[in-house]
C-alpha cells in the first residue's frame, strides 16, 4: 500500500539527525509497515490491521530494536499521510 507523504514527529526527527542506527532502525520499520509486517503488536492487532488494509481504515504498527527507542507507524485511512512517533508523542 502507499505510505503517502512522510512524516516525522519532531522528536523522531532530531533522534533521526543525530543517531545513525536510529535512522537506520527507522527506515527499516517503515519497509515492514509498507509490506504489511506490523511489528511487535499482539495477534489481535495484527488481524485489526489486516481488516484495515482491506477495508481502507487506519494502519498502525509498533517496532522496538535493542536499545532503541519504540517507534510507532500511522497510516491515514486515505493513506495520504504516514507518520512516524514516539508513543509518548501521540
């Protein structure tokens, strides 16, 4: 599915600036959202955003990496936008 335009939550963003692996770790995350690998989420959400793939609702994924910290991945239903954050962020 599209990811639409990308966006990155302030904080995300500097972390990104200043932190290689971050980066790195964040780019990857994304790949996954877009092929459908919706990270470290219980099987009930797993299958929530299936129907929401099929359906055209929102998509929402969560990834963690070692030391790294937890970032979550938004779809807009309309998959105009994509935003990436903190949980603490939203």
């Amino acid at each position: 599915f599209s990811l639409g335009q990308l966006v990155f939550t302030r904080g995300v963003n500097d972390k990104v600036a200043e932190n290689e692996d971050f980066s790195k770790f964040v780019l990857n995350s994304l790949q996954r959202h877009a092929n459908g690998d919706w990270g470290d989420l219980c099987s009930d959400d797993k299958k929530e955003n299936e129907y929401s793939l099929n359906k055209h609702l929102r998509l929402f994924s969560a990834y963690e990496h070692g030391t790294l910290p937890k970032i979550w991945i938004i779809t807009e239903a309309d998959r105009s936008v994509t935003t990436v954050l903190f949980p603490d962020e939203y």
